[in-house]
C-alpha cells in the first residue's frame, strides 16, 4: 500500500513538473526577437557563402537542402508538440494508465531521434555538396565562430553541456 502511494506522488510530481515545463515553452516568443534572429542568421549564411566561395550551383544545391531539412523539421517538431499534449492530457486524468503514459513517451523519444537522424543527413547531404577544402574552411570557420562565441559568454557555450558535435571538438 505504501508503495502504491510513492509511485503515486511521484508520477503527480513528475506530471506537475512536465506541464510547468511545458506551459513555459509554449509560451509565445516576442516577435521582435525572431526578427532580430532571421536576420543574424541571414548574416550568418551570407558570411559564410563568401568565406566558402561557393558558386552559384553550390548555393543552390545547400539552399534546397536547407529548405527541405526546415519543411521536415517543422513536421518532425509539429508531431512532437502533438504527442506531448496527448502526454499531458494522459498525465492529468484522474486514473493513471502507465502503460499508454509509457507509450506515448516512447513516441515522443522516436520522435527526438529523427530529429537527430535528420541533423545529420542535413550535414552529409551538404559535406556532399561542398569540396574538400569547403569543408576545411567550414570546419575553422565554425571553430572560430565557437572560440568567439565562448571568449563572449564565458565558458557556457554548448559544448560543455552537449558533448563533441558533428564537426569535432568544441561544435
């Protein structure tokens, strides 16, 4: 009896917290700030258009995997916003069914993974496109865009907190 009680508070507990979580990232962001970030990231692809010297067939070609990676993942995170409502209606019914709860989980987790699965086939698809030497340029550009980027913030960048990313050390 006892420990139907602890798994009980604790499932309240972990189902509080998630929709705490939750109805602060659904919060809607202040529109100023997507503007001020499309054109930062503009800048950003634009720099590093000319640092790669890509021609006019390249920038096609990274423009269209662009698009098609975005149009995917919107799907991808659109599935996940819907499974993670599902979750939280799951969570706040009066009789808890751990095995839908575990369920539903399971495919928000599936979901995250192709996230990740087309992170990379976005990076493969554009180290296809690019030369030899574009990739090496690319790979000490963003190298130094993370050493600027951390001599900015301090030593909170990402990669103490997520590990190596694809490009090596320090992505």
């Amino acid at each position: 009896m006892n420990t139907r009680l602890n798994n009980k508070i604790i499932l309240l507990t972990i189902a509080v917290t998630f929709i705490t979580i939750s109805a602060a990232y659904a919060q809607q962001p202040d529109k100023r700030g997507w503007e001020e970030k499309k054109a930062r990231r503009e800048a950003f692809r634009k720099e590093l258009s000319e640092k790669l010297n890509l021609n006019p067939e390249q920038q096609k070609l990274l423009d269209a995997n662009r698009t098609e990676h975005r149009q995917k993942m919107e799907e991808l995170f659109k599935n996940i916003h819907d499974k993670r409502l599902a979750l939280r209606e799951e969570l706040q019914k009066p009789t808890l069914d751990l095995e839908k709860i575990k369920s539903k989980q399971g495919e928000i987790k599936a979901l995250f993974s192709a996230v990740l699965d087309l992170r990379l086939e976005r990076i493969l698809k554009a180290s296809e496109i690019l030369t030899p030497e574009q990739r090496k340029t690319m790979i000490e550009y963003f190298k130094e865009k993370k050493k600027n980027m951390r001599e900015h913030m301090g030593e909170r960048g990402r990669g103490e907190m997520f590990g190596e990313g694809p490009f090596g050390e320090g992505f």
